[in-house]
C-alpha cells in the first residue's frame, strides 16, 4: 500500500502539529497501522461519501480523510471533524 499525501494535507498536517507536538507520532502510528491492517479497530475506519473516500481517527478528535485506488491511498485531509467533512 503506498501512502500519497496530497499538498492540501500536508499544509493541514504542518498547521496541526505547530500547536500540538505528540500529533506527529499519533499520526505516524495510525498511517502505519492502516499499511498493515486496515482493520484496526482504533483507526474507527468507515466509508464517506463518494465511491473510495473513507475516515480514520487519529484521536477523538482529528481524522484523516482518504481515498483507495488500487494499492494507493491518497492522504486528502486531515483535521477536526468540522473541518475535515
């Protein structure tokens, strides 16, 4: 599975981890997980809208928005809830 960030979250990922510094290793560990098991049941992981768009939680309160095509996942978004969806 190869991850693809794209710029818009990257600049939301930078944006995060200026006010919280543990974010980076709350986000480095759940991307890992979702390469080795998408079914983790911390990641909270289900369907949004669109054919291949879906939702994972970093924390109660930052997901990561993401679409599948084949092997890849393009890393769309990542925030609050409010911002995200």
């Amino acid at each position: 599975m190869n991850l693809v960030p794209s710029a818009h979250f990257i600049r939301d990922l930078h944006k995060l981890e200026r006010g919280n510094s543990r974010l980076k290793e709350a986000v480095r560990k759940k991307l890992y997980q979702l390469r080795i098991n998408p079914a983790y049941p911390s990641l909270r992981l289900h369907k949004i809208k669109g054919e291949n768009t879906y939702s994972l939680s970093v924390t109660m309160g930052i997901r990561i928005i993401f679409s599948r095509l084949g092997d890849d996942v393009y890393l769309l978004r990542i925030g609050s809830h409010e911002e995200v969806y």
